[in-house]
C-alpha cells in the first residue's frame, strides 16, 4: 500500500513531467506569440537550463526529448539569434562536456569488465542505457538544429514520455540502417539556424566536438547519427567563405573518422558510412590540409604507394553533387582495412575452407531396344510349342 510519502513523490514526478509536457507543446501551439516574449531566452536559461550539473540523466532527458526538441523545430527563423543561439551558447559546452565525462565512465566499466552480458540488473547497466538514450536525443536535437528534420518525428517525439523508452533506443546493437541514410549522408545541407551556429564561437566549438567525440563512443547507433549530421557540417565548414577550419581542425576530424573505424567497423552500416565519411573529408580538406595524408600514412601496415595513388585519384575532379566515387571508397577501404575492429566472435573464428570436390560421373544404363534379344529367353517358344 502507497505511503503518504510515496503519493507526494508520484505528485511531484507527474507535475515535473507534465511541465515540459506543456512547454513541449507550447512552441508548435503558440507558435511567434511565444517566440517574440520579451527575454524569454534569459527566463529560459535561468529556469529549465539553470543548474544542470545537479540534474540526473533521467530528469536531463524529458528536457531535451520533451520540451528542447518540438522547440528548436518551432521556432520562427526571425528569432534564431534573439532565442535559439543564447540557448544553444548555454547548452552546448555542457551537454559537450557531460557526455564525454559520462562515456569515459561507461567506456571504464566495459573495461574493467563490470558492464558484460551477465549484468542485468545492476545500477551500471541502467546508467548505460540512459546514457544512450541521453545521447541519441541531444544528436537528434543537433540534427534538427544544423540540418533540419521532418515535423512528423519532431511531433512524434515530443508526444512520447519520457519513461516510455522504445526498444530501438535502448538497443546495445544500433539500429538497421537503410540506403535512405546513406542517401542522406550524401544529400543534406546545412540551414540557416545551423550556419549561424557554426559561425558563433560560443557553439561551433562544442557542436564539433561532440558530434566528432560521438563518431567513436560505445553505441553504433550514436555514431550512425553523428556521421548523418558530421557529413553537411564539414562541407560547410570546408566550403565556407569566412575561414572556420585550422590544421588541427581537419586533422582532428580525419583522426575521429578513422577511431570510429576502429570501433565500429565491424558493423556493415557503420562501416558504410564512416568509408563514405572519411573520403569526403579526404577530397574536401585534403588540397588545403597537406597533414591529411601525414594522418593516412601514420596507420598500421599502411604503403606509402598506395597513399600516393589515393592522392592521384582525389586530385581527380570529383562526381556530380556529393557522390563519392566507388574506387576511391575501395582505396580508402583497403588502406583502413588493418584499422577496423572485429567484434569477439569474429577475432577466433576459423576460416573454413571446403575444397570442391572432383564431379561424379554416373552411370546410365542404356536401354535394349533389340526386340530379338528381348524375346529370345522368354520361353515363347515352349508356351506355344505343341505337346508331345
């Protein structure tokens, strides 16, 4: 029987989620009505977003996935820098630096053997899960922010609680991916709202650390998402008249494509698109970044040639739009191939090996179509010979 203090708990945590609920629902709903309140960014920022390193996952998620995402999606493009990028500039660094202190934790456990297949139940399998689901959520948010999203996820998302958790979002294994993703790798462009915040030094630090630190974290899924959004970032950032990328920059980003090869190569959708991924990077930063191909030839058993090849063939003039040649992936791929990691069952296996086996001639016995032959035994004679 619930206790007196129990009912109080249950109020408390129905009224904190019904807030966001409401705030979720505000934007689509009110729409520039709420978007044009005087310092409605700063009332934001000193209310939901106050204090957040005292706020647990469980609580920081209905947040972003609740209130955050339906928000950002809402919001007229008249007042991206009057609401959306003060928020952004409060938010990034420390989701940036949240994340990547809760994934080192989680990284130590799977390390140390105390997250495995036999823990169930235990209070690290939990923090995992949430962790992932936490992750997904802020990519999608960034998603939405420096690409764009359809407003049928956007509501679909926002009309889910946060207890309800799908089973795709606390999948260990990642999601399937369909070639509608990798055509999107290859498709998306960058929006107004997501130039402004590359361009703000305030978020575009934060932004790129995150989505490069996701490539490589322990979720495939997460990386899939990253490498969705990381794609039309770098293309921005490359192709941009004001200079937003430095020698360490593109390093650093070539370098966080190869560790997500490393991690999740054995998956064949992350592999895809990471391939895809670092060759664009490659043709897009490679003429102005020498120290590229520096990158390329520090990897294990790695020819020199075969670097030099790589070099000639992405000098070549590139494909129509963001199509990326299938010899250079092959290039690319055999030069990283020593890089991708192999998942446990796959580090023993034994190669099997049937050799084929010589044909096997079989016999056809022919059939005797002499009638002579057929009937000379057959005793005609007696049956039909007179008796004596």
């Amino acid at each position: 029987m619930a206790t007196t203090v129990d009912r109080m708990q249950q109020f408390m945590s129905l009224l904190y989620e019904s807030c966001y609920h409401m705030m979720g629902s505000a934007g689509p709903s009110l729409g520039r009505d709420l978007y044009q309140l005087q310092g409605i960014a700063d009332a934001l920022i000193n209310s939901v977003f106050a204090s957040l390193e005292d706020v647990p996952d469980y609580r920081l998620r209905p947040i972003v996935r609740v209130f955050f995402k339906p928000f950002v999606y809402s919001c007229p493009p008249a007042f991206y820098d009057s609401v959306l990028v003060p928020i952004f500039a409060h938010l990034a660094p420390f989701m940036c630096y949240h994340l990547l202190q809760r994934w080192t934790y989680i990284s130590s456990l799977y390390e140390s053997g105390q997250l495995n297949e036999e823990s169930n139940d235990t209070q690290e399998v939990l923090e995992d899960m949430l962790n992932r689901s936490l992750t997904r959520e802020y990519l999608d948010v960034l998603k939405i922010a420096l690409v764009g999203a359809g407003p049928d996820s956007v509501h679909a998302a926002s009309n889910i609680t946060d207890v309800a958790m799908e089973a795709e979002e606390h999948s260990m294994d990642g999601t399937t991916h369909t070639r509608a993703a990798q055509s999107a790798l290859l498709s998306d462009i960058i929006s107004d709202l997501g130039a402004k915040l590359l361009r703000n030094d305030a978020t575009s630090n934060y932004i790129l650390m995150t989505l490069m630190a996701a490539l490589s974290w322990q979720d495939s899924a997460c990386s899939m998402k990253a490498v969705n959004v990381v794609a039309p970032v770098m293309r921005f950032l490359a192709t941009s008249e004001i200079q937003l990328l430095d020698q360490h920059k593109a390093a650093t980003a070539f370098q966080a494509v190869l560790q997500g090869l490393q991690v999740h190569g054995m998956h064949e959708a992350n592999q895809a698109g990471l391939i895809t991924l670092g060759v664009q990077f490659y043709e897009l930063l490679r003429p102005k970044f020498p120290v590229l191909s520096e990158v390329l030839r520090s990897l294990p058993n790695v020819n020199a040639a075969d670097v030099q090849k790589f070099d000639e063939k992405i000098s070549v003039l590139p494909l129509k739009g963001n199509k990326v040649d299938k010899g250079k992936k092959d290039m690319f791929k055999k030069m990283t191939a020593r890089l991708v990691g192999r998942s446990v069952n796959q580090m023993f296996s034994r190669q099997i090996e049937i050799l084929n086996l010589p044909p096997m001639q079989a016999r056809t016995s022919k059939a005797n179509t002499d009638i002579v032959d057929i009937t000379q035994n057959a005793g005609l004679t007696q049956l039909f010979g007179a008796e004596k």
